[in-house]
C-alpha cells in the first residue's frame, strides 16, 4: 500500500476531492473546505495478505465519521466474503469501514499512525488495533434524545432569562406542566385504573 497515492485514487474514484468537501459542505460542516481528510486502513491476517485502504474519514470536532467506504473488496475474495458476513450479522452498520473498525480490523489513520507505519509497516500497526494497543479512533454512537425533561427544564430558563418580565409567568407555567396525575387514594393514577379495572 502506497500512501497518500492510494489515497488520492480513492477520492479521484468515488468523484473528487472537490465533490467530497461538497458533501461535507451539504452535512452542514463549517470548515469543510480545509477539513482534513483521513484514511481508514483495513487488515485481517486470516483474510489477506497485507493491508488495504478501504475508507475516508474526517474529524467533527467531536467524533472521527466515515466519509466514504468501499463495499467491495474483488482483489480479496476471502475478506470480501468474511466483511459480508459482518455486514449480514445485523448490527446496523452503515457500512463495510464500520464494520471493520467495530471488529478491530481498521483504523482511522492520522498522522502519527501514517509515521509509524513507515518505521513498523502497516500490517504490524493493524496487528496493535487486533490486539487492543492501538485504538480504532471510532466509536459508534446512537443519536441523542434531545428531548429530556433536562433538556426541556433549559430551554424554559433560556426563555425566562431573554424575557426576564415575564420570568415568574413562564417558571409557573412551566411547572404546571409537570403536575403529578391525577391520583386515587391507592396511588394509581385513574386513566390506569379504567384501563385495568
């Protein structure tokens, strides 16, 4: 494997490195015309004989996410089968590089990694990520349920503070909102009760 050349061929094969900062532009990243862009190498020694490039990623400000990934690997039979076995097994992911970081068979290449390669070769750095030395940089994440009573709890005292006349109005109303329900002597609420009398 040959970097940054591979990497180049990858962008100028799926439309550009132009069309790629379009996209980030499109996902709302501020900087994506300088962001940088990383690449996610991929190795599995029972599969193949040396690493391959199989993805780009980039840095949010938070979180690495995965910009681009091949989906077919025809030069690799074995892995190509074993990478669709990951895909089948039906733990949503949304492609073949997450798949493969999420079993510590790639990693999100930056620089002191791409230094360190050089020294040690690429399949012996993938070999840290198989074992557990060296990270990923990947974590899957689930979106946020933005709707917390916390959440709501801020935006109430947000409002109050930008309208601080009202400010006794809208903590009253806020909390009338959070009112216990409506309860018999026993404790459950009525609504429960007719339900299940």
């Amino acid at each position: 494997m040959k970097m940054p050349d591979d990497l180049i061929e990858m962008m100028e094969n799926c439309g550009g490195e132009d069309l790629l900062r379009y996209l980030l532009k499109e996902d709302g990243m501020i900087n994506w015309e300088t962001i940088s862009l990383y690449p996610i190498v991929a190795y599995s020694p029972p599969h193949m004989d040396s690493a391959i490039l199989i993805g780009i990623a980039y840095w949010d400000g938070i979180q690495f996410n995965i910009l681009h990934s091949e989906y077919e690997f025809e030069d690799h039979p074995t892995f190509d089968k074993w990478v669709k076995y990951l895909m089948e097994m039906g733990t949503n992911y949304k492609n073949e590089a997450e798949a493969l970081l999420d079993h510590h068979r790639a990693i999100i290449v930056v620089k002191r990694d791409m230094k360190e390669a050089i020294k040690i070769g690429w399949e012996a750095l993938l070999s840290e990520v198989i074992y557990g030395i060296r990270p990923t940089r990947y974590q899957k994440t689930n979106k946020i349920n933005l709707h917390t009573p916390h959440n709501e709890m801020i935006d109430v005292l947000f409002e109050a503070m930008f309208d601080i006349q009202n400010f006794n109005e809208v903590m009253q109303s806020y909390y009338q909102n959070l009112a216990p329900p409506d309860t018999s002597e026993d404790g459950f609420p009525q609504e429960w009760q007719v339900d299940w009398a």
